[in-house]
C-alpha cells in the first residue's frame, strides 16, 4: 500500500486546485448581467427573500469577503435552494447522484469488457488483417457522438428488437442492470475505443519488450507469461487511462441520460440550464468538479499501488 | 473530448520528401481527399445541393430515399441531401472557429509561459489543473448556459475552456526547445526573447500543435452536432448535423432516413480528420522510431 | 334571477356518462403513464408549473367541480348559494366524506384550507383576492366579499382551493407554509382526492393509490377510482415516451408530438386521443405608438395589423406546425372558455385584402418587421419560415430573432419587439383570466403589446363585479368584437392535448385546462 505521507502530500496538492475551481464557480454567477441575488433567487421572490439570499451571499460585501462566505457555505454543503425544484440544491443533487454513479461504473464496466480482448487480440497479431480491421472499427467509434450512438442502440436493440427497455430507470440494482444497459453500453462504445487504442499501444511495447522476450526465452508457456507480466503491465495503464477519462465519462453520461430519460445528474445538468436554475448549475457544475478530482486522486493511489516505481517519482 | 485523446508530441522534420511520403500513404490520402470534399461541399453549397435546404414541399413529406430525393425528405418535404450538405458549411465553421482561436491563444500563452517560467508558469500550472477537473462538455454547456444558446456563443464558450489544452502543449514543446543548442546559441547572438521565441522556438515546436489541432477539429464537430442535439447549438432551421438529427428523432422509426443521412456525414467528416491528424502525426515523426 | 342555486340532481345525471357503456367497467390494477415532466411540489396553494398543477385534483377535492360544458357542480359541498347582493356565498359540505387516513373532512378544514389559499405570496393568492373572510358554523362554510365576485365560484372548482386535513397538515415543520407544505408532501400526504402518494422518486417516478375512502361513486354505484394504481414514470423526450408505449413498457403517454398523432392513430394497438385544450398560440403585435428606439411604429395602425392577421394562412401553418390537429382561433380567448363567442374563423387568409389595408394604411415599398422567437423551438421555426414566405407577398420583409424564454419575457415587458411568439392555457374554467391577460391594459399592457382601449378597459372593470351572467356575457361578446376588429395580436390557432394510450385503458380524461383526471379511468384486462 502507498505509503500514509504520500497520500498526504497527494491530497494537498488538491487544495490549491480545488480553491481555483470554486473560483471558477464563484466568478460564474458574478459574469451575470444584473443583480447575482436575483439570478439566483426565484421570478417572484419577495423582497424579504433576496435579502436572505444577498444576506447569505453577502453581497454587500467587497468580493473578496463574498468568496469567503461561498467556500463557507459550500464547505458546510449549504449550496443555496433550486429555483426549479424548490428544495436545496445539495439534497436534489445527492438524490440523483447515486443514479450517475451507477451508470458510470457500469459504463467502465462494459469498456474494460469490450476493450481488454480486442486489444490483447489485435496486440497479439500487430499489424496482421485482424490487428487492422479492430483499430479501423474502432476508429469509426471515435468519429460517432455519443448521442448518435445512443440513438442508434435505442432504435435497434430498444425498439425494433425489444431486447432492452428504451428508457428510464428501475428499481433495484439486479434491475438497473438491465434498465441502463443501453446507456452505459452507448458511453462503453466510445471510451472503450479510446481504451482499446491505447491498450493495444502498450501490449505491443510490453510484448515487444526485453523481460518478456527474456521470459519467452526460459521457456515459460506463453499463457503465462501474458498473465504475469503482460497483462500487469497493461493493467496499470488501463487504470491511469480510464481514471484520466473520468470527464469524458461524464460528459458521456450528460448525453445518455438526456436520450435515455435516466434520472441522474447529467439529465438534470440540461434540466437547470433549460430553466436557468442558476444555484443548481453552480452546485452540479461543482459536483461534477469533485467527482473528477477524486477519480484523479483514486487514480494515482491505484497507480502508485501496482506499480511502487511510481511512489519515488 | 478531453486530455486523452491527445497525440504524442512528435518532433519537427523537414519537409524535403514530405509530399512524396505522404502520397505513399493511403490513410493520408483517404483522409485528404475526404476534407478536400467536404470544404467543397462547405464553400459551395448551393451551387452542389439539389433543392432549397429550408424550402417546403407539402407535396412530398417524409418521402424514402429515391432518385429525385437521394437521403429522402423530411416532416416538411425538405430535401435531405440538401440539408445535408447545406450543413456541411455550419459544421466545418464549426470545426474551424471553435478550434483556432483556442489554438492561437493556446499557442502564445504556451510559448510565452513556457519560456519564461517562473511565477506565471506556476499559475498557469494551477490553471491547467482546474481546468481539467471539470468535464469538457459540462464547462461548455455551463458556460453556454450563461451566454445563452447559438452558434457565436459556442465558439466563445469552447474557445474559453479549450485554448489550455493548446498552451499546455505548446508549453512542453518549447520547454523541450529551449533546452536545445540552437536556442542557447541565439541568445549568445543577443535576440530579443520575442524574436527567439517567435522566429526560433515556435517554429520547431508548432508541428506536434497543428497535429492536435486536427484531431481537435474532428472533436470540435462532435461537440458542436452535440450541442446542436440538446438545443444549445446552433438553431433551427438552420441546417446543423446535430439539429438535423434531433429533427429527426421523432421519426426514426417511421422515416430513418431524416436522422441516419447525417449521422453519417459526421462521421466521415471526423474519420476525414482523424486519418489526416494519424498520418501527418506517424509522417513528422523523427525516423528510427 | 339574483340566486344561483344548483341544481343537485341534473349535476347527478351530469357526471354520469351520457350514453350507455358498451362494456361494464372493470376494477382494479395499474395503469403506468408515461409524463413529459416531474412534478416538483403537488400542493394545492403552492403547485406553480403546469406538471404540479394538473395533478392536485387527483389528490385533493374542491367544494365544487368543473363540469360538462363549463357548467359547475356540486363537489365537496353539495350546495352553494350566493346572497343577493352578491357579497357572501354560503356552502353546505356534504356529509361523511373522510380524508384518505379516515378522519371526517369538517367545516374546519375547509376554512384552513381556504384561508391558506388565500395567502398572498401564493402563486394564486389573487384569485381570492376578493375574499375578507371565511367562517365556519356546523357543516356550512360562508365567505364574506368586498365587492360581488363573478370569478369566485369557478375559483372554488379551481385545483388552488383545493381541501387539505388541517390536524395533519399543523403537524409539519416548517418556517413558513411553504416549507410545511413540502413537509407535508413529503410525508405522503392524507388527501381527500380520489388517489394517495405512495412514492414519489423526483426526476424519474411516482405512485398514486387509490384512497378507499373517496366519496364519488363510479357507474358500478361503489366508489371511486377503478385504478388500483397509476405508476408515472418521467420521460421528457417525445420519441422515447413514445417507444416505451409502443413497446408496452407503459399504458399511456402525454404530450404526443403532433407530428407523430396520424401515425398513432393509424397504430391498431393504441387509442390516440386529442382532448380539447383551453390552449392557445399567438403572437402579440407591439401596438404602441413609438418604437422602444424612439421611432414611429407602423404597427401601431390597426391597419397594419389587420393585414399581417389577413395575409397569414391559418389552415397551413395549423398544417405545417400541428399536423391539421389543430384549430383556428375565433376569439381572443380559447372556444372552451365561457362566454366564448365567435364561430367564424378570425381573419381568413386574403393576401388581396391584406395587400390593400397596407396601401390604405400608406405602407409603400416594403415593411421590416423582426419576428422573436423562442430559440430551441422547432414550432416556432417553422411558424416563421411559413410566415416569411406568406408575408413576402404583401411586401413584408420578415426577419427572426431567437431568444430564450426568459428574454423573450424580458423582451414583452419591456415592449421591445414586434410581434413575438407566446402561448397561453387557462387555469381557471373563467374568461376573466385570459380576456384581463390578453387585453386589458392595467394587467402588463395587454400582454405586452401597448394596446390600450378605453372602451374594452371599462367593459373589462364593469365585467369584474356584475353577478348577473346575462348582462356578463353581454360584456364578454362586446370586448371579444373589439378584441377581433383591432387586432393586437397575431391570432394564430389552438391546439387539443394529444395523449396515446394502450386499447386497453378507458375514460381517461384530461380537461381543457390541463388537469390528468384518473379518477373515472379504468384498465380492461
């Protein structure tokens, strides 16, 4: 296991960074045209109401003091109330959040499962027919948008064959894995294109590289030698890149969930722009910010943990 | 769309036999010869589509594809293939504008941090963190959010957030060519930074940028038919392969072809890049490798 | 003819359907529904968007009820009776009626209710505007009036009066009635409407159940609703709501796109239904003198006005943007409402005539006119894609706008547009809603466009306090006739609510003013 000081000075790399993000959000609702309380308040609040919210967001304070009292706030989850779900912002979005976090974990699921055989099989066959015709493939699923996809998936297997449901979300786990196969399959379809490619990249160098042509030579099976130490050294890049496409993975999930009407919070991201839900945006925009720096953060532990050369570095 | 899909920096090369190399490829040329295309098609459109893309024809609705109509028509007897290809002018400015503004901006903010260091590299370095820590499409679309919905809007929105993978790329090459023994040389001579920078520096590190750069035009089109799709792109009824695709969507069951048509244009048009962006990236790279 | 009273037993008759049912109804089970959109809050006071609003019938009961042809009857109080000078209305409640959790529905809670409705930072507060008091003696409920009130008894049949528990409902917590009224509903609610909140998971689904102890009776003389259950699940895109219907997955889906109705009509397993609406689509004309910029506004000639209503075909844009579902307008305000008079067409397309008004209003040499829409909107492109090729033939050169919806509301207050794309429903079963929004100059200038005429805003005012419904719909065809001639508008057309449902599903209703009535539905297995 890493060690208790590099996790430490891991974690406080993330301050800094963290406190430019609630900048970036902060300054969001300030670059609106006109009074941020009432941006941020309901069409009929009364009078009473936006000097809660000015009260809340001292707005009559110097901007500094202002951006005081928002990490305040944040920091205590008082992320101000939905002006569309007339509920605080932090409550609707822990509702929903579960839902996105299912289907994200379903999607890397799927991914590795399409990706990890095709790249081992087209590594294992470089630059032969087989190699080519998976790389071609793949790279017309990176040239596809993912509501294309989506769209594609929901007309075939939804509707004309009837294998899955078109849309929604179910009731308990063992049913959510049926409900958002088509969703997460639609976000698996590109990020595992993106994995494949890179995969298939590093299989090469690994297969390529002297310790297995030296195993190779001892004699060791070749079952074996790609399990212990092929498919180790594949494991850690796959792990660092699905970690570094967390984004891509969200903003997969912002779309699918619009196609496939799933109820998490990429849906209700484009919920509260449509009805410029301004607290909402900031709190989801912020959401979705912790989301991926806590992946970046999990991503170097696994990392450091399978491969110790890193924890020098 | 985000920091994977990013090209290994690769290192200038002359361009002595560049062409005939390049012509030796064939993902080069299938890639060449589907952009040369599709900027036809963008630049002359209404000398190529058949019909009127907005016009109606009560006359013919929802009509499959058959001579008269090639891609059929859509809800209002609107001609496909026209829209289509009509589109293919929206969709190519988009590739372009939502790029090289970031690109320009990306390429000076990188060459300027990247040589000087120090304090603003610091910062810039916690930029690059933050920006990274939101997913490209939600900043986009937050910041869509606040411009308001519309093509212009986009550009700005994708242009403020995409400049810093640019200058971050350009950072590392000109970090890498301020090493070399040219630009320690050039100072001896006694060259204003500007002119090290701009005449010496840039130069050799743009190749690996303007590589990005096309895979980044092919992304820029994903993104924008997106955006288009959720209604925060471009407008109806302005042709747009995302809109032209979210038209169709009520149909897809009854009338494919309204929504498959452009479908595939964008994924021709974004193979066209990426065949284009791999072979120039394997065609710059140094020998040996 | 100074009373109303009504009379119980036609009421009776009136609720039951008029012919015979071919087949006996059937009780029990689920029926699942697929929603445009999630309600928020169901409560009757603070229900704000359409997907609250049309649901707290369902859950709570009104003192009167909206019936066949606008006519009201008896609900919760079987009898009301308005004094003759028209100040004070007095109610007699029905006897044994229970809320859900079996606890009798008394005079007290309908005063609770009431007074919480009449709470001024309401949404509908004003609808009770009129109201100084409410009282309670035995089973009779009398509210006392500043100024007779011909609005009063509709709004009594309106989902914002609708009656809650007040023991229950003084349990919650909560700073104001408005964070009480979340608690509440967030507790699953006692109602006193035909169905219960079993479950509500915001954003995807929700649950009604019968309430056992409703006090309707269906046609089979046992109470209602038929349904067991209705499961909602929330589905905002039109193709997908649409797929899961016809795949089975649900038993019935709103907001059906109309471009999608003949398909589904022709489809042998659903039954496509397009319900009359109290919904309009119009556009308002800047009818003020000058322009924001200063300049003069050629629209401001009721001329001018008059041509671009002539020179708009009506019968194809109700083709091209609602797929002949839809319905001309023949008045300012929806055919469903009361005192709706006009059957004619309003301004048939006749571009010769319109040609004509243009040269007569001294209009040479072509118009500019900006037509605003709402950006998104494939309606509203198409409307002005038709419009600019109508309107290029009587030399209107017509350019477009696209705003938000926001903007586009900032737009018509501040009156700087020309003409701009807006919509209306009524929310009460009263012309007094829609006439005051559309034309009356003290409410937001007659809709924005600056319209102000005298003789409507007197008939308006004298309209708000004459009890005698003769003498109001009198006032109601002359203001209609001076709405029609001056045209503020851009009359455009109505549209029915188009909602598919599975053979199986019967006598679901949804009224002209929104409301999802599972109350008579039933499910034949």
């Amino acid at each position: 296991m890493p060690s208790a000081a590099y996790l430490l000075s891991r974690l406080l790399q993330i301050v800094p960074t963290f406190l430019l993000v609630m900048v970036f959000i902060f300054l969001f609702v300030r670059l609106l045209p006109g009074d941020p309380a009432i941006a941020m308040a309901e069409a009929k609040a009364s009078d009473q109401q936006l000097a809660e919210i000015r009260e809340r967001m001292g707005l009559n304070e110097p901007l500094a003091v202002q951006f005081g009292y928002f990490v305040k706030n944040t920091v205590t989850g008082d992320l101000g109330r939905s002006i569309l779900m007339k509920r605080p912002v932090a409550e609707v979005i822990l509702e929903r959040l579960p839902v996105t976090v299912y289907l994200s974990l379903y999607a890397v699921a799927l991914s590795v499962l399409v990706a990890a055989p095709l790249a081992l099989f087209a590594a294992t066959r470089a630059n032969g027919p087989a190699d080519i015709a998976i790389r071609g493939l793949f790279q017309v699923g990176l040239s596809m948008p993912v509501f294309y996809i989506g769209l594609v998936l929901l007309t075939v297997l939804g509707a004309k064959l009837r294998l899955f449901p078109v849309g929604g979300y179910g009731r308990s786990f063992i049913d959510n894995l049926y409900h958002l196969a088509l969703p997460a399959l639609s976000i698996a379809l590109y990020t595992s294109a993106i994995l494949m490619r890179n995969l298939r990249a590093s299989l090469v160098e690994v297969l390529d590289s002297e310790f297995v042509q030296f195993a190779r030579a001892k004699g060791l099976p070749r079952r074996i030698v790609l399990t212990r130490h092929v498919l180790r050294n594949a494991l850690v890049s796959a792990v660092t890149l699905l970690g570094l496409s967390i984004g891509n993975l969200m903003s997969g999930t912002l779309v699918t969930e619009t196609v496939f009407a799933v109820p998490g919070v990429g849906r209700l991201m484009l919920e509260a722009i449509f009805a410029r839900d301004y607290p909402l945006i900031q709190g989801l925009t912020l959401t979705f910010a912790v989301i991926v720096s806590l992946t970046f953060l999990a991503t170097d532990i696994v990392q450091s943990w399978l491969d110790p050369r890193l924890r020098q570095a | 769309m985000t920091t994977l899909d990013r090209i290994a920096p690769a290192r200038p090369n002359r361009l002595s036999g560049f062409a005939a190399r390049a012509l030796k490829r064939p993902a080069f040329l299938a890639g060449f010869a589907i952009l040369g295309a599709s900027l036809l098609l963008a630049l002359f459109p209404a000398a190529i589509a058949p019909y009127d893309p907005l016009a109606f024809d009560m006359t013919a609705i929802q009509q499959g594809p058959s001579l008269a109509h090639p891609f059929g028509t859509d809800g209002f007897g609107r001609d496909v293939l026209s829209r289509v290809i009509w589109a293919y002018r929206v969709d190519m400015q988009m590739a372009f504008f939502a790029t090289v503004f970031a690109m320009l901006i990306g390429l000076t903010t990188g060459a300027l941090v990247g040589f000087y260091g120090g304090i603003a590299d610091a910062i810039f370095g916690r930029v690059v963190d933050a920006v990274i820590t939101f997913p490209f499409l939600v900043l986009v679309i937050a910041i869509v959010a606040v411009l308001g919905p519309g093509l212009v809007n986009m550009y700005v929105a994708i242009t403020a957030v995409n400049w810093v993978y640019y200058a971050r790329l350009t950072r590392a090459e000109i970090m890498a060519q301020k090493a070399q023994d040219y630009a320690a040389a050039a100072r001896v001579l006694g060259y204003s930074d500007a002119r090290i920078i701009f005449r010496h520096l840039l130069p050799n590190a743009i190749s690996p940028v303007i590589v990005y750069w096309m895979t980044d035009m092919a992304l820029a089109i994903l993104l924008g038919s997106s955006l288009g799709y959720l209604g925060l792109g471009a407008q109806p009824p302005a042709a747009e392969w995302g809109v032209l695709i979210a038209e169709g969507r009520n149909f897809i069951m009854t009338a494919w072809w309204i929504s498959l048509m452009p479908g595939i244009a964008i994924v021709v048009t974004g193979l066209g890049f990426s065949l284009l962006g791999d072979s120039l990236a394997d065609l710059l790279r140094p020998k040996g490798r | 003819m100074k009373k109303m009273i009504m009379p119980l037993l036609a009421a009776v008759f009136l609720t039951a359907p008029m012919a015979m049912p071919a087949t006996a109804v059937e009780r029990g089970g689920a029926m699942s529904f697929a929603r445009y959109d999630d309600s928020v809050l169901i409560d009757p006071v603070w229900a704000e968007r359409n997907p609250d609003i049309w649901m707290v019938t369902n859950l709570y009961d009104t003192l009167l009820r909206n019936g066949e042809k606008g006519a009201l009857e008896p609900g919760l109080a079987e009898k009301h009776e308005v004094s003759a000078d028209g100040k004070t209305i007095t109610l007699t409640l029905r006897q044994g009626v229970k809320f859900s959790d079996g606890s009798a529905l008394s005079a007290g809670d309908v005063v609770f209710s009431l007074e919480r409705a009449r709470n001024p930072d309401g949404p509908w507060g004003n609808l009770l505007a009129s109201v100084t008091g409410v009282k309670a003696e035995g089973s009779t409920v009398t509210l006392s009036l500043k100024q007779p009130d011909p609005t009063i008894l509709s709004v009594l049949a309106t989902f914002n009066t609708g009656i809650v528990p007040k023991a229950a409902y003084e349990k919650m917590d909560g700073a104001n009635d408005q964070e009480k009224a979340a608690a509440f509903y967030a507790a699953g609610p006692v109602t006193s409407g035909p169905f219960m909140l079993k479950e509500h998971q915001k954003g995807s689904r929700m649950v009604f159940v019968r309430n056992p102890n409703y006090w309707r009776n269906g046609e089979d003389g046992k109470p209602l609703p038929y349904l067991d259950e209705v499961d909602f699940e929330i589905i905002p895109d039109d193709a997908t709501r649409i797929l899961k219907l016809q795949s089975g997955e649900v038993d019935g889906a709103e907001f059906i796109p109309f471009s999608r109705v003949a398909e589904l009509s022709a489809d042998p397993n659903l039954d496509m239904k397009l319900f009359p609406s109290s919904r309009i689509i119009y556009a308002p004309i800047n009818s003020r003198e000058t322009k924001a910029d200063g300049s003069k506004n050629p629209l401001a000639d009721k001329r001018v006005r008059q041509a671009l209503n002539y020179a708009t075909d009506k019968s194809a844009i109700i083709r091209l943007v609602t797929f002949d579902t839809g319905m001309p307008m023949t008045s300012l305000m929806p055919a469903a409402t009361t005192y709706h008079a006009g059957s004619e067409p309003l301004y048939p397309y006749d571009p010769a005539r319109a040609q004509a008004l243009l040269k007569e209003a001294g209009i040479e040499g072509g118009l500019d006119i900006t037509l605003t829409t709402l950006a998104g909107s494939a309606d509203d492109s198409t409307l002005f894609t038709a419009l600019q090729q109508m309107w290029q033939g009587i030399g209107v050169n017509l350019k477009v706008e696209q705003v938000d919806s926001p903007t586009r509301g900032e737009k018509n207050r501040s009156g700087t547009f020309d003409i701009h794309t807006y919509g209306w429903a009524n929310d009460i079963n009263d012309p007094a809603q829609v006439t005051s929004w559309l034309g009356y100059y003290k409410h937001r200038q007659a809709v924005g466009t600056g319209w102000n005429n005298a003789e409507f805003n007197t008939l308006f005012e004298t309209s708000m306090t004459e009890t005698d419904p003769e003498k109001r719909r009198e006032e109601y065809k002359k203001m209609q006739e001076i709405y029609a001639e001056e045209a503020p508008l851009l009359f455009l057309y109505e549209t029915p609510f188009a909602v598919a449902l599975a053979k199986s599903v019967r006598d679901y209703v949804q009224s002209p003013l929104g409301a999802n009535d599972f109350s008579t539905a039933w499910k034949s297995k």
